[in-house]
C-alpha cells in the first residue's frame, strides 16, 4: 500500500502536504495575526489603580518580539507569504483578526438620533430662507414697507394692541337693500298678575311684520320691542328673531315676559334690523294651515292645535310658526311660538302653541298663525 492510499504513519508536515499546517505552523500564523492586529489598533489607555490592584492583577505580560525580516525582504512584504495556505486557513486567520478587532474597538456611539436632529432642523432652516426670498423677490417696494411695518415705522399688529372689530370689518360691505324697509303690519301687548304672585307681572306681545317687497327676500330679521310707560317713557325691553322673511310674506314675533312693569303700560315700539337682502323673484311656495283650534290649557293660559303642510318642493327643517291671539275688536292681546323640526313637501304635519300665561281663554275671539321657512338642511 503506497503513502498516498494510507491511513498509518506520521502526516506529511511543512511544504511537502500545503493542504495541512502543522501546530507549529498555526501558532506562528496566530501570533503573527495578533502582532498585525496589535500594530493597527491604538493601545488602551491604562486605568487608575492604586497599588493593591497592581499588587492583584501582577506584572504585566510580556509581548512576543516581532520577527525581523530577513535581509532579502522588502518594506511591506510578509514574512509568511511564500507559506503555502489553503482558503480555509485564510478564512481561519481572518475571522481570529476580526475578533480580536471587534475586542479591543471601543462600542460605537449611536449618533442616528442627533443626525436626524440636525436633518430637519436644515430643512425647517432652508425653507424659512426660501420663504422669506420669495416674498422680498415677489413685493414691491409698498408691499416690504407694509410687512417691515411701514416707511413711518407704524406699530405692527402683531407686536401692538390687537385690531378692534370694527378695524376687522371696516372693508366688509354687504350688497345695497331695497330702499322701504320691513313694515310693522299691527302690534299689542297685554300686561297680567303672575300667576304664582299676585304682587308680580307677566306679559305677553305679538308684532306682525310684512315684507313689501316681491322681489326682495330679508335674512336675520331682529325685532326689538322697548314697552312704554303711559307718559311714553321706556320701562322695559325684549328682542325677537326671524330668519327669513320671503318676498310679499307676513311673519310674527311674539313672546312671553316676566318680571313685567308693574306701572300702567301705553304701549310699545318696535325698530326692525335686517341683516341681509338678497334680490331672488317670486318664490314659488308656501305653507297651508288648517284645523286650528284653540282653548283652555291644562294648567292656565291657552294651547292652539293645528295641521300645516308644506308647499315647497324641498324638505324644510326647523320651521317657526307664531301664534297671535286677537280680542273681539281685532286688538292684539299676545302670542307665542314653536318650531317644527320636519315638514315633507305636501304632508300635514300635527302641532301645537301652548302661551302659559295667565290669560283668560274667553277674551281671545280669533287665532292667527305665522309660519316662516327657515330653510334648514335635512341631516343623512
């Protein structure tokens, strides 16, 4: 059996097998691995120790000497690399310098958070900047005096005394009205004891209000009504609000009152506010009353029941109607209201107007109702 088929004998050793390294061979390639790795890591700084840790940790290992390279041996060259290694020894050597590499590195710092920082800071930096040019590239010379605060050196409204309302609405004009007004069609107010209290008053007013006008719809109508001594001095307040008042439309404000003057009354005033007119035309529409019928509340005061149908193509929401009661002479003794919160075009939808005032049922001969559209959406 030849050499090369055996299983016996003392392997092969130096460059006679280059496919094994002999123990000798290994512990150089080792120690000249750690000598290499040695001279490219910084050595560690030496820590503080008082004399009993140097007693404890003894003296100092000494390092191997570093071979000298031979004579024939050029700056740079390895002394080891006409030893013949296979790849895995190489991969061997490699990872021994990468651990020992890994070992004596000091942990590295996670700077990912503060680059990161410093990235959106730049960004925010970069476009103030870019902001900041396009607005001095794209004013003209009046507009930078505007935003420098002036060529007079105004005070700014951002480091001064904050704008008045009337500074924010002093260039906000509204579209010109018809030049009639809303009219006052009829009035009345009835003062009575309290119904609790004889020695307190309670009151109860109505004032009808016609629109003129067939062209012409009033938005956000307010009706102020100041009551009026017998000498016509005021001596008492209370506001009302319509919505909307449609073109050739009679709409009612009416309230109950306590705490009424207790002196003789002679009467009231009422001032109109419109907020809006909008020109639109003839409206097509309207609403229908029927079945009313008014009598005794359960407690005091009246209640009127009624069915009112809608005229309008569109569902209606939040639809006021005003009750206004008359004595037999047409005088207006009072009035209340109620909302409904849903009319479907062309069904009679039940209500009902309870005035809880301590007025006398019989003196009311007849019963008038207003109804005005509010033109609420109708929620999904």
């Amino acid at each position: 059996m030849s050499g090369d088929e055996g299983t016996g004998g003392d392997p092969p050793t130096g460059s006679d097998a280059p496919g094994e390294l002999s123990a000798e061979v290994v512990a150089r390639l080792r120690s000249r691995a750690e000598q290499l790795q040695a001279r490219r890591l910084p050595p560690p700084a030496p820590l503080a120790a008082g004399p009993e840790a140097e007693r404890e940790a003894g003296p100092a290992p000494e390092t191997e000497p570093e071979p000298e390279p031979g004579p024939d041996a050029e700056a740079g060259d390895d002394p080891f690399h006409d030893v013949a290694v296979d790849p895995e020894t190489e991969l061997l050597l490699d990872r021994w310098a990468e651990e020992a590499r890994d070992e004596a590195r000091e942990p590295r710092r996670n700077w990912s958070p503060v680059v990161a920082v410093l990235v959106v800071l730049a960004v925010i930096a970069a476009a103030g900047f870019g902001a900041r040019a396009l607005i001095s590239g794209s004013a003209d010379e009046e507009t930078a005096d505007d935003l420098a605060g002036g060529p007079d050196d105004a005070p700014s409204v951002l480091g001064g005394e904050a704008p008045s309302l009337e500074d924010l609405t002093s260039d906000v004009t509204l579209p010109p009205g018809p030049k009639r007004p809303l009219e006052v069609a009829a009035q009345g107010i009835t003062v009575v004891p309290d119904r609790f209290d004889e020695s307190r008053r309670e009151g109860t007013y109505a004032v009808i209000v016609q629109n003129p006008h067939s062209r012409w719809l009033a938005q956000g109508v307010q009706v102020t009504v100041t009551f009026l001594d017998e000498a016509g001095a005021p001596v008492g307040e209370d506001s009302g609000f319509v919505e909307v008042v449609l073109p050739d439309q009679r709409v009612a404000v009416a309230s109950l009152f306590f705490d009424a003057p207790t002196v003789p009354l002679s009467g009231m005033s009422v001032a109109i506010d419109v907020a809006r007119w909008r020109e639109t035309g003839p409206i097509e529409g309207g609403f229908t009353i029927s079945e009313v019928q008014t009598d005794e509340a359960e407690f005091s005061g009246v209640r009127t029941r009624f069915q009112i149908q809608s005229g309008f193509d569109e569902v209606l929401t939040d639809v006021g109607i005003t009750a206004v009661y008359k004595a037999a002479d047409g005088r207006i003794i009072g009035g209340y209201d109620t909302f409904v919160d849903r009319l479907e075009p062309g069904v009679p939808t039940p209500a009902e107007i309870a005035l809880l005032a301590n007025v006398d049922p019989a003196a009311i001969a007849a019963t008038e109702l207003y109804p005005t559209a509010a033109f609420g959406s109708v929620p999904d």
